[in-house]
C-alpha cells in the first residue's frame, strides 16, 4: 500500500511539474520576414507528450511534441516548393494562456519568433 501512496504522489508532482497546454492555440510566427498564422490543437498525455494538429493554408499537419515544465515543443512536417520542411517550436509558457519563443524551419536553417495565445 506504501509503493502505490508513493507511486501516486510522484505521479501527481509529475503532473504539477507540467502544466496541461491541450485545448486550441493561434499561434503566429516570422520566419525570415514572413509573418504566418497557423491554429493548433493539442492533446496532451500526463507524461507531457503532446500530439494533435496544426493547420494552417496547407491544411492540418499532425503534430508531436512534448511539455517538460513550463518548456514547450512541437514539430510538424510541410511542404514548399516541392521541399519537404520540418517546422519546430521550442517555447516557454509565459502564462497558462500564453507561449512564446522561437521557431526552426530545417533543413532551411531560418528561424524566427513566435507567440501563441490560447484560444477562448
């Protein structure tokens, strides 16, 4: 009975550690000059991986990801110009509503910021 009272606590630190971000995002970003806008979705397991979707003018692109702390991530693969691109989103939850930070296209090598907003 002791192994599953501390299995649970350190459970439940876990999920403290790792504030839920599931629910629908706007999220815009620029990248080299150009600004985008693209909503995602995010499901998220209480280890802190997260899976879902973002869509943007490409249509829905499936997502994973992961939050660890206030730290999140995410990718996402996309096309252009023929090019498959993996676009990667590397965050801080500024508050439960808000996530900003940087974002990588590869293997382009550009980069810029973004913010995401929760939507309501």
């Amino acid at each position: 009975m002791l192994l599953v009272t501390f299995l649970t606590a350190i459970a439940t630190l876990n999920a403290a550690q790792s504030p839920s971000v599931a629910g629908k995002w706007n999220v815009s970003s620029n990248v080299g000059g150009t600004q985008s806008e693209v909503v995602c979705t995010f499901a998220q397991k209480d280890d802190g991986a997260l899976s879902g979707t973002c869509e943007g003018e490409q249509g829905p692109r499936e997502i994973t990801g992961k939050v660890d702390g206030k730290n999140v991530s995410w990718q996402f693969n996309t096309t252009w110009e023929g090019q498959t691109l993996t676009v990667i989103y590397s965050g801080t939850l500024q508050e439960p509503t808000k996530i900003s930070g940087r974002v990588d296209v590869q293997p382009m090598s550009v980069s810029g910021d973004f913010t995401a907003a929760q939507a309501k």
